[in-house]
C-alpha cells in the first residue's frame, strides 16, 4: 500500500497553500463535495487533519472513532491558525515510523498503520483538488502523495464489498487520461468539475 518513506509534508504545504488562498466570501461557494460548501470542505480538511494525527499517535479515542459522515463539519473560529497547524502536526506525526506499523483507527474503523498513512494522503489529494476546484486555484499535487492516492483508490475500486469507489461510484475516465484525473474519478468524482 505505502510505506514510511512517503512523506505528507509536501503535499500538506500544497493543502495549507490553497487554505490560504481562500477568501471570506468564497466560504460559502459550492465544492465538488455536494454537501459541501467551502467552509464545510475547510472543516473536514481540519478534521481529518487531528483524527489522522491522532491515528498516527495511536491516541485512540473521540477524534479517531467518529465517522466522518456523522455531521457536516463546521469551519473553527480560528481555522486561518488552526487549520495549517493540525496539517503540520500530522506530518510531524507521520515523518515517525512508528506511525506507520501496527494497527490503528480513524473514522471509527480499524486500520493497519500503512494503510491509514494512505487514507491520510488520499485525503489530502483529492480535498485538495476539491479546495482548488471550488475556489479557482491552480492545483498540482506532490507526485509521491498522488501515486499512493491512486493505489489506495485502485485498490479499492476493486473491492466488491465498497460497490467500485471509497467516496461514491467511479466515474468513468479514459485510460490514457492525466493521473491527477484517473484519481479524482476513482474518487467518485467528474474531473471535469467547475463552480
């Protein structure tokens, strides 16, 4: 799946980037997400951020054992500080090993470590592409961070059990289509996507 030899971080730098760029009255704007608005999609990237800090750390508790579809997350106070310091955080956290062995949890469902380090940068990718397409900015992502994305996604698809995608069903996309696309379709996504 991935190993610990990915590093979260340039990719972290990518997300954090884009946050910044996000301006008051684009909160509001839709996202590739359909429950999503911008802030909402700000929220979850927080969110997941602690939980999968958390994960790494093996700090098993609330912040890994809530499903992230139990409530529309909602943007923090703070979220201009907060939300670029919970991405450094879980890249710190995951630079470590140790994070990447044994087993864990996040969104309540047991995980080995490496894969839960690939659930990590997937959501990275693919929020990141849905930050970028919801509020007008260029996106590429890290190379390493979208391969890993692209074997989790691939992998999954092939999983009966999940009905052909993680987030929603696969969207069709040509073989020979760019890599950043081929992953948002596993995504359950239209690569196409605009505001």
């Amino acid at each position: 799946m991935t190993d610990p030899t990915l590093d979260l971080g340039p990719q972290a730098l990518i997300v954090a980037r884009l946050v910044a760029g996000v301006t008051e009255r684009q909160l509001d704007d839709v996202t590739p997400c359909p429950a999503y608005a911008v802030h909402h999609l700000l929220g979850h990237l927080g969110g997941l951020a602690v939980a999968f800090r958390d994960a790494g750390r093996k700090d098993l508790g609330t912040r890994t054992d809530t499903s992230p579809d139990s409530a529309v997350p909602e943007i923090a106070p703070d979220w201009r500080a907060s939300l670029p310091k919970a991405l450094d955080e879980l890249v710190e956290v995951w630079r470590d090993p140790t994070a990447w062995a044994g087993e864990t949890r996040a969104g309540g469902v047991p995980l080995p470590g490496a894969v839960a380090g690939a659930v990590a940068a997937d959501e990275l990718v693919v929020h990141g592409w849905d930050l970028a397409r919801a509020t007008g900015q260029e996106y590429e992502p890290d190379a390493a961070a979208l391969h890993a994305s692209y074997g989790f996604l691939a992998a999954a698809a092939q999983d009966p059990g999940r009905g052909g995608g993680v987030f929603g069903p696969v969207v069709r996309t040509p073989d020979d289509a760019p890599l950043l696309d081929r992953v948002i379709a596993l995504s359950g996504r239209d690569p196409g996507w605009k505001s």
